[in-house]
C-alpha cells in the first residue's frame, strides 16, 4: 500500500508540474509538451534493462510508452479543463 501512495503522489507531482512548465511556456507550450512526450518515448530504449528476453523487452516497452501516453494525455486533459488565467 505504501508503495501505491508514493506512486499517487510522485504521479500527482509529474501532473502539476508539467501543467506549470506548460503555463510557463506561454504560447508555446502545447508544442514544448507534445515535443518533451515525443522525446521521453523515444528514450525508452534506454530505461530498459539489457539481457531480457525479446518479449520481455517489448513487453517493458509497451507499458512505459503506455504510461507516457497515460501521463501526459492525463496532463492534457487538465489543461483542458483549467480556465484562462489560472
């Protein structure tokens, strides 16, 4: 459970503060958001462990790029909804 919570709260943290960058990049931040997602995925190939198995390796590559997506469409949703201004 405590693991679960510190997941919640580091991914609460990711939200907020991609959200500021994004406000702090005026208007150019759904362009720095959408290149920062581009630039993550693609460095995948580095997060993964080497000596796995090829379907592991997929398998591994699938959920961060997954979860990238998942993060930054979770962030993209709230900008979405946040009024001008705030």
């Amino acid at each position: 459970m405590e693991k679960g919570l510190w997941l919640f709260v580091a991914q609460d943290i990711i939200f907020r503060t991609l959200i500021e960058l994004h406000q702090l990049k005026g208007e150019e931040g759904d362009k720095w958001l959408s290149d920062f997602e581009a630039e993550l995925i693609r460095d995948t190939k580095d997060l993964v462990p080497q000596g796995l198995g090829m379907e592991d390796e997929i398998a591994g590559y699938e959920s961060m790029i997954g979860y990238i997506q998942y993060l930054f469409g979770g962030v993209r949703r709230k900008i979405a909804k946040k009024p001008e201004g705030q």
